[in-house]
C-alpha cells in the first residue's frame, strides 16, 4: 500500500525534463490510487503534461514552482551554494522538512550527491553515502555498488556499502541473507589493493553478512552473487560498459535481422522471444539507483532515462519508502555499535 506517501519529483532533471518525467510519474500515481507527489520545476513546462488528465484526481498531485535548474554539468560545489531554488534543491527539502517520504530525480548525481548530503546527512556511523542500483545477469540480476559516489574508498567504507546494501536487499527483495561479493583483479585471497584486502576480513567478521568473497568484472553478470560491492570508480566503469555493450548487442542484432527477406522473416517468427531478450538487457528496466546511508530516500534516475525508464525510479524510491529503509539500515547500525 502507499497510504499516506508522498514522493517529491525533480521534474527538469535529465534529458528529457517534464516531458518524460511528468507522465512517468503519472503512470505511477495511476498504479497506486493512494499515492501523492509534489512536481518541482518551472510550472508552465510541467502543466503541459496536466492537461486533460482525467484519470488522475487533482489533488494527488501539486505542482512546485522553481525558478532555477541544475544542469548536467554544473559543478557540484556551485550549484549547492547558488541554486536553492532549483527542482532538485527543492524537492529535496521537501524530504529533509519530513513532507515528502522519497525524491527522485534524473539531474546531475554530482549535485544530488552534494545536495543530498547538505540537507539530509548521512546515517549516524555512516562516513559516505553510496549509489546501488541492480545489473540484468545471466539468471536475474545483482546489486552494484558503489557506482560513482566515492572514486577513493576504505576499507570501512567499502564494509559500510556491504552492510547497508545486505539490509536493503533484504528489505526490498525479500531476500533474508543476500550473498555479498567484493570485486577485485582476481577471486585469490592474496590479490588486489590493501583496503579490499581489509574490507573483506570486516566483512568476514560481521556473522550478519553472507559474505562469499571476490569476484571478477566477468563474475557480475553471471549472476551467482547477490551484491557486488567496489569503489565509485571501479563501478560507475563497470555499469557503462555493460550499458554499452547492451546497446552494441542490440544495435548487432538489429542489423542481422534486417539484411535480408530470410532474416526479416526469421525476426517475424522469433518477435515474441525478441521481445523479452531486449527488455532483459534494456538498461531503463532495471532504472534507479538508491543512495544509500542518508537519513531519507534518495533514488537517481538515468538522465537518459525513457518515460518507462523514469517510472522504475519512481518505483524504486515508492519501494523504499514503504518500508522506511533508512530507519531500517540506523537500526543495523545501532546493533552493530551495542556489540
């Protein structure tokens, strides 16, 4: 149920704007009856997208007036101390004053990071937030993080990823003891950087985590972990290349479909099957990464995001919200600091 939530919606964020993320996120109000959102940006590009809704009560959804935006390469640092009135600034207050239960946005996840940090701070014990979103793999898909958030990580720090990302996949998944993995150049015990030789005996030490110990870059996407868990650097590489190679299949398989009367026919015959192959690796089913480690939810939609893209966003964070993730990870923390 989404009793009571409410979710605030960067709408100028990514791409596209409002013209994605307005009726994505009217798909989702539509999905849950009892949802609300507040839609922040410039009034007079979202009310476009109003018009002649009539399958959605109006008073589900409020429109927030922004005079400013954040662009996708505006530095960080600028856009916190000058753009507070932007969508992203905004909708992120909406959380920090406790009005809202989640934000989205598709804005530039350097600003939200930064953003985020300033008005809802990160978790007591927590010394960095960090961005997990899952990975299509050969039998369903894993958990990657940290995916660009931190380039440089400590040993604790890349425990402290472990440890939160076992608790939100248990929450939001179902999944009692997730399997936790940590990527290096190599499965050996002896291999890789001093603080991913240290972050795994703190995670063989904590009873609470499963851990099972390294994986490769080929291991992610066969599926055999849960959560794989690595520097900002490391990840963020890892997720571009498999969205690129996703994109590289689908652009080769096109092409052979096309060249000839045989071909065309054998795609005809294959559709329905062709179908589910290109939702599997489409990177806009498996949208929204969560910024875990903050005192509220936070889920970054891919600024290339489709509307059905933006949608899996707003699930993620409807997700997350219902079963108060936040408190859940502090209460993990708590029994760890009583130990």
């Amino acid at each position: 149920m989404a009793d009571s939530l409410c979710l605030a919606i960067d709408t100028m964020g990514g791409d596209f704007g409002p013209r994605t993320t307005v009726p994505a996120t009217l798909d989702i109000l539509r999905q849950h009856p009892s949802l609300r959102v507040v839609l922040f940006g410039d009034s007079s590009q979202i009310q476009q997208y109003l018009t002649n809704i009539s399958d959605v009560n109006a008073d589900r959804y409020r429109v927030h007036h922004c005079t400013e935006t954040v662009s996708m390469d505006e530095k960080p640092s600028s856009a916190v101390r000058n753009k507070h009135d932007s969508s992203m600034w905004q909708a992120l207050k909406l959380v920090a004053d406790g009005e809202a239960n989640a934000c989205v946005s598709a804005g530039n996840t350097g600003a939200l990071m930064a953003m985020s940090l300033l008005q809802l701070r990160t978790l007591p014990g927590i010394t960095r937030p960090a961005i997990c979103t899952k990975v299509p793999t050969a039998k369903n898909y894993t958990y990657l993080l940290d995916l660009g958030a931190n380039v440089v990580c400590s040993a604790e720090q890349l425990y402290q990823f472990g440890m939160m990302a076992s608790q939100a996949v248990s929450v939001i998944d179902g999944n009692q003891v997730p399997s936790v993995s940590l990527l290096n150049i190599g499965v050996e015990d002896i291999k890789g950087r001093q603080e991913i030789l240290d972050a795994a005996e703190l995670l063989k030490a904590d009873n609470d985590i499963h851990y099972v110990g390294f994986v490769e870059g080929d291991d992610i996407f066969k599926g055999d972990v849960d959560i794989v868990v690595c520097d900002g650097f490391s990840g963020n590489v890892a997720l571009k290349a498999s969205e690129g190679v996703a994109l590289m299949l689908q652009g080769f398989l096109k092409q052979a479909l096309s060249k000839s009367l045989l071909a065309k026919i054998g795609a005809l015959l294959a559709k329905s099957v062709l179908k589910k192959l290109q939702q599997k690796v489409d990177p806009s089913e498996y949208n929204g990464a969560s910024l875990l480690g903050l005192k509220g939810v936070v889920v970054k939609s891919h600024g290339g995001a489709s509307r059905n893209g933006f949608s899996r966003a707003v699930i993620v964070a409807l997700n997350e919200a219902q079963r108060d993730l936040p408190s859940l990870i502090e209460g993990r923390l708590k029994n760890l600091t009583s130990q």
